[in-house]
C-alpha cells in the first residue's frame, strides 16, 4: 500500500513538473485556435510495444483541463502492433494539443522501458529466473521506470538507498572487509535484507560465511557463475549482474542463479514512436 501511495504522488508530483517545464506561463500556439473549438483525437503507436503510462497521461489532462476525457482502448502491460490505436480523447482543442507533448514523452518512455523489459523475460521464460531492474534509471523518473519493468514481466530491486542494504567494493573497503560491514549492517537495521557485491571466489566465501542475504556475482564468467551456484548450495539468493545483455541472458539464466540485474532496462531503452492525430474539430 505504502508503494502505491508514492507512486500516486510522484505521479501527481511528476505530471506538475512535465507541465512546467513544456507549458511554462502557457501554450502561446495554442491561443491562435479559438476557445470555443472542441476536438477529437486519438494516440497510435508506429511499431509494436508494451503499453505503459497510462495513469500519467489520465493526470496530465486533469491537471489541464477536467474537460478533456480519455478513452483508454489499451491497458498498462497491454502488447500494442503497429498503427494500433490505443487512446482516444475528445475535449477542447487547446487543452488535447497543449498536453500532446508532455503525454507522449511518458508514454514513449515509459511503454520504452516495459517493451524492453518484455523483450528480455520472453528470453529467459522457463528458467525460474528473476529478472531485476537497477537504480540505473532516468533522472527524477525512479519510481515510474520501476513500475514500467514490472508492467513489461520484471521485478523490482531495492527503490533507493533507505530500503535494503547493499555492500559494494568501496563499503567493505571502508568497513574493514565484509563480515564487518554485514555485522555493521544487521545491528544498524536487522530488519532488511543484506546484500553483497563480490568480484571473486574467495570474497563469495567470505559473504557466505558472513550469512549475507543475497549475494551479488559481479562480471563473473559464465562458467564460475556455475561454479558459484555450487559453492552457495542454496544458503544465499545469488544474483547475477554485470555483461548482462540479449546475447547472454539465456546462458546467465541458465547457471541456476536465482535472479539477473540489468541497468539496461531503464537506462539503454530507444523511446517508442508514437503519434496523436486530430481527427474531428466542432465549436460548442
């Protein structure tokens, strides 16, 4: 409840920060049609994709104008092909063509994210394999990609850095080795879940024997993700992360780790084309 809570005001938060920076102190093309024409409008999508953003945009046109409907014909999550109409929204034809812009640019990065994230899970299907988005994401859109991965099959890693611990080379570099900074770590919140990066065999031992959490395989090779897998027995989660991309997902999933992070999903992602079409002017 607590996540839906802040994604609710992000979103509001968001959408008010979207209209600011495009809108400004108003949309001066906008005032060259007159205020008594309505229209009506519809949003397509030029390639196959996975909808995402769809309570963003419901925002956008509330907070310009309650006059503006949308009739959504696509659902979050939804597989979209080409030239597919996916909403249509009818209302006064300042209001539809002043939030044109900001509405696709979440829309195209958002669907971006969960078509990129359903691209790489349709990899891996059948492995029992988890795959995890990072904190590798587009600057004041956190809370958004990470709702767009698990719209396109993915799951969340930690949202920030309050709600799960994550040891990496420079903590246990300034915590005196790793099972100081795991003890550290349990007395400061036992609540949350510990998690250590490791770079090598004898780090893996030693987050083992420190009763790590999760442990994080950093950049090993296929065959000592193999090895690793052997090494743990069951006692940690491993996740595996680092050269992680199409051509070697299937192979990672396939060494038994129980989950695989990729800050490509948010962060190498190509913005979907999409297009939004006047298709009816009326005065009232």
């Amino acid at each position: 409840m607590n996540d839906q809570i802040a994604l609710a005001e992000e979103i509001r938060t968001g959408v008010a920060h979207l209209l600011a920076e495009d809108v400004g102190t108003g949309d001066i093309t906008a005032q060259l049609i007159p205020e008594n024409h309505w229209a009506t409008a519809k949003v397509i999508t030029r390639e196959a994709c996975v909808l995402c953003g769809k309570a963003w945009v419901d925002e956008i046109f509330h907070q310009l104008d309650e006059r503006v409907t949308l009739r959504w014909l696509a659902a979050d999550s939804d597989s979209l092909n080409p030239e597919q109409c996916f909403l249509e929204l009818e209302g006064p034809a300042r209001s539809l063509l002043t939030g044109e812009r900001a509405a696709l640019n979440i829309l195209q990065t958002l669907s971006a994210t969960a078509t990129a994230t359903r691209a790489n899970v349709d990899l891996i299907e059948g492995c029992g394999v988890r795959l995890l988005d990072t904190r590798k994401t587009l600057p004041g859109l956190r809370l958004a990609q990470k709702y767009a991965v698990t719209c396109g099959g993915g799951h969340n890693h930690r949202i920030g850095l309050w709600d799960a611990f994550l040891i990496k080379e420079n903590h246990i570099a300034a915590c005196g080795g790793i099972q100081a900074a795991v003890t550290q770590a349990r007395a400061l919140a036992a609540n949350l879940l510990v998690e250590v990066e490791v770079e090598t065999f004898e780090e893996l031992d030693q987050a083992l024997a420190a009763g790590a959490d999760i442990i994080m395989l950093d950049n090993f090779a296929i065959e000592d993700l193999h090895v690793a897998v052997e090494l743990n027995g069951g006692r940690a989660t491993l996740e595996a992360s680092g050269n992680v991309d199409a051509t070697t997902l299937k192979a990672i999933a396939d060494t038994g780790v129980d989950c695989i992070s990729s800050g490509a999903l948010t962060k190498d992602i190509k913005s979907i084309d999409l297009s939004m079409r006047v298709t009816h002017t009326y005065s009232v």
